[in-house]
C-alpha cells in the first residue's frame, strides 16, 4: 500500500490491520492520520442526541404552515387574476352598451386595476416571498464550479 | 409443504427500507410517517456538518431544519416525474449539498471565532473533574486544527468535512459536490497537506517531528 493509497483510506480506515501496519512504519501517513483524527468533531453530546429527536416533528409542522402559506398564495392569486379578468369583461360590456364612449377608455383601467392587487398581495405575504426565493435561491441553482478561494 | 396462500406467503416476505426516492413520493402524497423517515434517516450527517460551522447545538439545528425544508421543496417540485416512478431522485445528494451551501454561508464566521473547544459549547455530560494537562494539550490541539479546517481553501473544506463528519465514499463526496472523484480525491489530498502545514504554523508542539 503507498502512501497516496492509504491517505485515500481515512480517517474512517484508520483501524484498518493493514493501515495500522503502514503508519506503524510511516511518520508521515501517521501525521496525517493524527491531523484527521484532531479534524473530527467530538460525538454528539446527549442533549445533542436529545434535540435531534425533535428534529422531525419541528420539520414537519414547519412544512405543513409553508404548504398552508403556499396554498393561500395560490388562492389569493387566483382570485386576483379572477377580479382582473372580471374587470375586463366588465369594461367589454359598459362599451358594447354604450358604443359612444370612446374604445381605449376601457382598456385604460385594465393596467391600473392589476398592480394595485398585485401590491397588495405582496404586502400581504412577505414571508412567503422570502420562503419562496430561498428556495429558488438553494435549488436547483447549486451547482457550482470551480476550485477558487 | 406449507400451507399458506400465495398472498400470505407475500405478505411474510421481509421488506426491506424504502429507498429515498419512495419516501418522498409517499410522504409528498399525504404519508406523514415517510416524511419522519427520511428525517432521521439523515437528520445526524446533516447535523453533524452543520455543526462544524455554528456556535451552539441550536443553531446547527436551525440550519439542519432549513436544509430539509428546501430539499423537501426540490423533491415537491419533483413529484410529478417521481409520481410517473421510474424516476429514482437523488434526495441525499440534495440533502446535502444544499447543508454544504448553508455551512458555506457560516464559513467565514466561524472561521473568525477564536479555537475553544467544541466540547465548550455542550458541556452537558462531560467530566466535571478539572482535566489533566495532557488532555488540555489535546483538546486545544483538536480545536487548533477544527479552526484550521474553517480556513481551508472552500472546495478542498468540502470535501474534507463530507469525509471527516458525514463518512461519505469519495464517490458520494463527488456526486454532491458535481465534481469528479478523482477531482474529490485531489482536493483531499491538499486539504490534509495543507492542514499538516497550518497546524504546524499554529502550534509546532501539536505535530511531533518524526
Ligand atoms: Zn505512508
């Protein structure tokens, strides 16, 4: 076994009988196996066992107040995109019935009416906008590349 | 010549764990019991990686919970390939790649703390007996090189804390990270030649010269 080969083989090789017999005879694959050793971290304290425990059921309500969140957005918008077309509709009729009125004029409203929802809406849930960008932020778009630093 | 039914006989065969992939179709389709599952399934690598990078156990635990939320989310957007199931997803990988990226947000700050023990952080079932110096020696020497560690170039601290703290083959290390396990191998390599060279820098005692 050379050095590079037992290098490849820690730390969790390190008890290994053919390991063991290489860095009895090899300063340097020894620091290095000592280096990883002092690397790890100390093992999970009990209270630390203790608070994993609960890890999952304080995942599990937090992604079902998210589901909830995510479901009212989609309510909201849909209502939203509901009214907007109503309001469409709406200036589409008053101009059927009252040809005289000039054509534009309903379409003018349209714009005006759909930010003012749309603001509304946003001010009404920040957090799920932040929830939603961390999540567009983390995935899929990790990949990353390149060794610098 | 047993006399169950074939349908008994199914039902007596030894069913192993559900893979990855069919927890998250089953807990995305209403089973709560899946989601529980793959959370302590690799709630601890999660935990232990994030650990490294925060103050306090309760920080490490807010992290790992965001992890799981947003690797939770990529496999909700996953569910209608997943539903269609020849489709095996990779939720490890996500799991923790995603931990790797959050711990890479921390990185710069904790690698400003000064090098106490982890052991400080959780005193709770340690010896309250006042330590002997060669175990003060040690405990300073692994906090030396816990620092150290902090400080690596970033790629070569990935892949090192993947190995060192989540036990992951250098293939997992690869796939995680999208890179090659030759790449993994090298930036290990350096990462250990590298750490040799601080903790020498830091404390020419920590290494005995041989
Ligand atoms: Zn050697």
């Amino acid at each position: 076994m050379t050095c590079d080969e037992l290098e490849l083989l820690l730390p969790e090789g390190a008890d290994d009988p053919a390991v063991q017999a290489h860095l009895a005879q090899c300063a340097s694959c020894l620091q290095s196996a000592e280096v990883l050793a002092a690397a790890a971290q100390p093992p999970l304290s009990p209270s630390e066992k203790a608070k994993l425990g609960g890890l999952s059921s304080a995942v599990q309500s937090q992604w079902v107040r998210l589901q909830h969140r995510r479901g009212r957005v989609q309510q909201v918008l849909g209502l939203a995109v509901a009214a907007a077309l109503g309001a469409v509709i709406a200036s589409g009729v008053m101009w059927k019935l009252n040809p005289a009125r000039p054509a534009p004029q309903p379409l003018a409203v349209e714009p005006r009416a759909q930010p003012q929802v749309l603001v509304v809406l946003e001010d009404a849930s920040p957090l799920a906008a932040d929830d939603e960008s961390s999540f567009e932020v983390s995935w899929p778009s990790l990949n990353e590349e390149g060794d610098v630093l | 010549m047993s006399s169950q039914s074939p349908r008994a006989a199914l039902r007596l065969v030894p069913v192993g764990p559900r893979s990855d992939s069919g927890l998250c179709r089953d807990f995305l389709t209403g089973d709560a019991g899946a989601f529980g599952e793959l959370v302590r399934r690799h709630q601890e690598v999660v935990f232990r990686l994030l650990r490294r990078y925060t103050r306090t156990a309760d920080d490490a635990l807010d992290l790992s919970q965001r992890a799981f939320l947003q690797a939770f989310e990529a496999a909700r957007r996953s569910l209608p390939r997943l539903q269609q199931g020849a489709v095996e997803i990779p939720f490890r990988a996500w799991l923790l790649r995603i931990a790797v990226n959050l711990a890479k947000n921390q990185a710069r700050d904790a690698s400003k703390w000064p090098a106490a023990p982890v052991e400080a952080i959780d005193a709770e079932g340690q010896s309250e007996a006042a330590p002997a110096h060669e175990q003060l020696v040690r405990l300073q020497r692994e906090a030396l090189t816990r620092q150290a560690v902090l400080q690596l170039p970033r790629r070569q601290r990935e892949v090192l804390t993947l190995r060192v703290d989540g036990g992951l083959s250098f293939g997992e290390v690869a796939s995680t990270l999208g890179i090659t396990e030759g790449n993994a191998k090298t930036h290990f390599h350096y990462a250990v030649k590298r750490l040799r060279e601080e903790i020498r820098k830091l404390a020419p005692d920590a290494l005995e010269d041989k």
